[in-house]
C-alpha cells in the first residue's frame, strides 16, 4: 500500500479550498485527515493514488512535507470530466481538477 494521499478541503472560516498531497510525510490517510482538520478545515474528498485519477493535479516526488496543489476562495466545486471516453465526477479548485475516485463513473 503506498502512502501518497490526497486531499481536497474547505476551511470555512477563511472561505478558502485547498487541494493537499502528502506522498511521505504521514504513514495512514487518517492521520493527514486529522493534520487538516487541526488547522480548521473541513475535509471534502480524501483518498491514496490508488482510488483516485491524477487530470490537471499531477503526482508529486515523495517528500516530508504537504504540497499545496491548488487553493481558491470558495468552496471546491464539483464538475464531470471525460477521460478516453469515460466520464468521471471530478472536483475542481482554481481551475485544477482531479477525479477523487475512479469507480465514480457518471
């Protein structure tokens, strides 16, 4: 099982969507949920590369830190998006998307 996770928040004090990867830096998906929840954000989607599809938001190299992939004012906004003829429900911060899971075929 890999650790590199992803996760899409809002933090609604601040109005603001985030698109989070950690490929390192947690050992369980649980514990960067918890990590994002501590700084006042409501998680939105959460899942390893094995449950999601990588669209506009590319995977990043492993490290000790969370990447900020995307942010936006505004909560995160939900889209369809058509890979080789497939179409998927897809989730978008400032212009960036991703599928957060791929068995979510529309």
């Amino acid at each position: 099982m890999t650790n590199y996770f992803r996760i899409t928040a809002y933090n609604p004090k601040e109005n603001l969507s985030v698109i989070m990867d950690s490929n390192g830096m947690f050992d369980k998906l649980w514990q960067f949920s918890s990590f994002m929840v501590s700084k006042g954000f409501k998680i939105i989607e959460v899942g390893n590369d094995e449950k999601f599809l990588y669209a506009t938001v590319k995977r990043t190299e492993p490290s000790d830190k969370c990447i900020l992939r995307a942010y936006a004012k505004g909560e995160p906004l939900y889209t369809s998006l058509s890979v080789q003829g497939t179409v998927y429900k897809a989730i978008s911060v400032q212009n960036r998307c991703y599928i957060p899971d791929k068995s979510d075929i529309l």
